[in-house]
C-alpha cells in the first residue's frame, strides 16, 4: 500500500478566498444603496450582482484549492509589469485632472500597458493607443453623448 504525501492548506490561497468573499459582500452592500428603479426588468443593480456572484464562486473555488493544497506553485513577482501598468495609470489620472484631456492619458497607458507584456515598440503602441482613445472618445462622446474629461486633443472632434 502506497501512501500519497499529505498536502498542506495554502494560507495564502484562503486569505484571498476571504479577500474575494469580502469584495463581493462590499459590492452586494453597495448594490443594496442604489436608489435607482428601473420601468424595465434589468437595472443598474444586475451587474453588481453579477459581479459580486462570480466573486462569490472564485471565493469558494479558490477555498476549496487552498484546502485541498491543489493551487498551483506561484512565479516569481516581477514588478517591473506592475510599476509599468501603475505608472500608466497615474499618468492617466494625473492628466485628466490637470486638463490634459482623456485620449494622451489612454494612449499612454496602453503603451505602457503594452510594454509592461513585454512589447518593445513604444513609439507604435502610443499611435496605437491614441487611434484606440479616438475612437472611444468618438463613441462614449459623440454616439452615446457621455462626456469624458476633455483636453487639447479632445477640443479638435
């Protein structure tokens, strides 16, 4: 008779079932101070309960992982992805609340974005994310009459 090794509980792996079950009930919470109504079956309420179900599944299939000790072995951390997406998004940020305007922090981020997956033509992810931010722009802005933070660029559509 052979005797399988005895697997360990992953710690780490149920202290982010806990996490993912705390961040769905927050979202459910949160659904639950809409006072919106809706004429119609679907409101602004189904996707925060959509949201905070699938949470809710990952939270327990991530728990049952952990107890199991079936969660694969994790990969080193790299930050320089992370530093990379951060720093995409604070330029973001910090453009639109100095007037920069949406599409130059969209086509920034996508760049970074982009290098951060390990692509190395930056010059060309920027064109890329500035056609993308146009287009969004054009959309959100004109087609569905939402208004994103305007700047230069946005002042000339």
């Amino acid at each position: 008779m052979t005797t399988s090794p005895k697997r360990r509980i992953d710690v780490a792996g149920l202290v982010i079932a806990l996490i993912l079950i705390g961040l769905a009930g927050l979202v459910w919470w949160d659904m639950t101070k809409l006072q919106i109504l809706s004429p119609y079956d679907l409101g602004p309420k189904v996707m925060p309960i959509v949201v905070s179900v699938g949470l809710t599944l990952l939270a327990i299939g991530n728990g049952i992982g952990a107890l199991r000790g079936d969660l694969p072995p994790r990969d080193s951390l790299d930050w320089k992805p992370i530093i990379l997406i951060l720093g995409g998004l604070a330029c973001l940020i910090a453009l639109v609340a100095v007037g920069g305007g949406f599409m130059i922090g969209t086509a920034i981020l996508f760049a970074t974005t982009s290098a951060a997956f390990g692509r190395r033509a930056f010059l060309t992810d920027l064109l890329i994310g500035a056609v993308i931010a146009v287009f969004i722009y054009l959309l959100f802005g004109k087609l569905l009459t939402l208004s994103l933070p305007a700047g230069p660029l946005e002042h000339l559509f």
